[in-house]
C-alpha cells in the first residue's frame, strides 16, 4: 500500500471514532459499546449522496468527538509554550480549520462496503485499549482485493464522555504524523512562530479553497 493510501486509511480509521486525554479509562463494556456506535454512525454518514450534507455531517462528528484543544497542544509540543497567548488562541482556531479542511482532501464516497468488528478491549490505569479489525473492502487496493487491517484505539473516559488519545495502525499514528508535518513546518519558517502561523494560515486557506471548489463541481 503506498503512502497516501496508507495515510487515507489512518484518516477513514479515526472518523470512525475520536480523541482525549487526562481522564479515567472506560469500562471495557462501555468502550466496546461506544466505538461499535460511533463506529456505525460513520459508515452510514458515507452514505450520505449530497456532499454538502455530508461535510456537514462529518464537520459535526469532528467537533463533537474530537478534542481538538488536547490534539492541537500535543501537535504542536515544546513550541506551544514559545506562543504569545494571542498566538496561541490564532494557532488553535487555524488548527481546528485545519483539522476539518484535510479529511475532505480524500475521497469520502467508497465503491466498496466497510465495516468493522471490535476484538476485544483491555483496561490499564489511564484508558482501555479498543482492539478492532477493519474491512476496507477493494476501496484501497491496487489489486482489487479485499483488505483487513487491525488498529487499537486508546479510549479515555472524561467530563464528554468516551473519547480516543490515539489511534495506531500498524507503527503509524495520526496524532505523530501531524507531529512530524508541523515540527517541520516549524524548522521551515527558522523556528519563528508568527511566520509558521502564516505558513499554516496558507496552507489552510489552500485546503479550504480546494474543497470548495470540490463542492461547486460536485453541486453542478
């Protein structure tokens, strides 16, 4: 599977649930429960035919079972605290438009069923690890083959309910990947926070505008 496909399947696999940290861990019964509903409400807004609907949908998933406060301060590590709190609150608002512009970059419509089923789930001190198998059908495959893979998500209980810290996927986590991506964006711009704030704010409005003009074409 090459990179961006792998990247994709990160991506389908976290919309399929969500982030958190400082919390409780779940009871194993709860956390099974709770990714095996998230997990439907998912796949049956990728049924959704009109696009904008469908943004809409997945936009309201995001922000309600995303904490994107904890994910934008553990992406952004060491150099949060070389922010203004000006800058901060405009990287955090840029991180959220940020966060809701890339899942639309891929493809949301799949030609091929997905479905899910949840192994097992293990309780340690701070959260439960979710254990799943995931059924990407032929929508990934190059050879027009089914594909199953296994992800564990780490499920916290908090004020919001369950929420996910993280998602692993083989080596691979969503919230490193993005890590990596910014602490580079970071070294680009000569570790000068407001010019990666405007770096980022480009790279955004690209994003943004790209999508849009995916919804016109699609609404023509």
């Amino acid at each position: 599977m090459k990179s961006k496909q792998i990247l994709q399947v990160i991506i389908v696999c976290l919309s399929i649930f969500a982030f958190r940290a400082e919390a409780a861990a779940p009871n194993p019964r709860e956390a099974v429960a709770w990714a095996e509903d998230k997990g439907n409400l998912l796949l049956s807004t990728f049924q959704e035919k009109d696009l904008a609907q469908k943004y809409q949908k997945l936009d309201e998933l995001f922000l309600n079972y995303i904490d994107l406060d904890y994910i934008s301060k553990f992406v952004i590590g060491k150099y949060w605290r070389q922010m203004s709190a000006k800058q901060q609150k405009q990287y955090q608002d840029l991180f959220t438009r940020y966060a809701l512009a890339v899942y639309k970059s891929f493809p949301l419509t799949f030609k091929d069923k997905i479905s899910f089923e949840i192994l097992n789930a293990i309780p340690s001190q701070n959260y439960t690890e979710v254990f799943a198998e995931i059924d990407l059908g032929k929508n990934f495959s190059e050879e027009n083959q089914a594909q199953k893979i296994n992800v564990i998500f780490r499920l916290v209980q908090n004020k919001k309910g369950i929420q996910i810290i993280d998602l692993k996927l083989a080596e691979s986590s969503l919230i490193l990947s993005y890590r990596n991506r910014f602490y580079q964006m970071v070294a680009e711009a000569d570790n000068d926070m407001t010019w990666f704030l405007e770096d980022l704010e480009t790279v955004v409005k690209s994003t943004e505008r790209t999508n849009r003009q995916k919804l016109e074409t699609a609404a023509q």
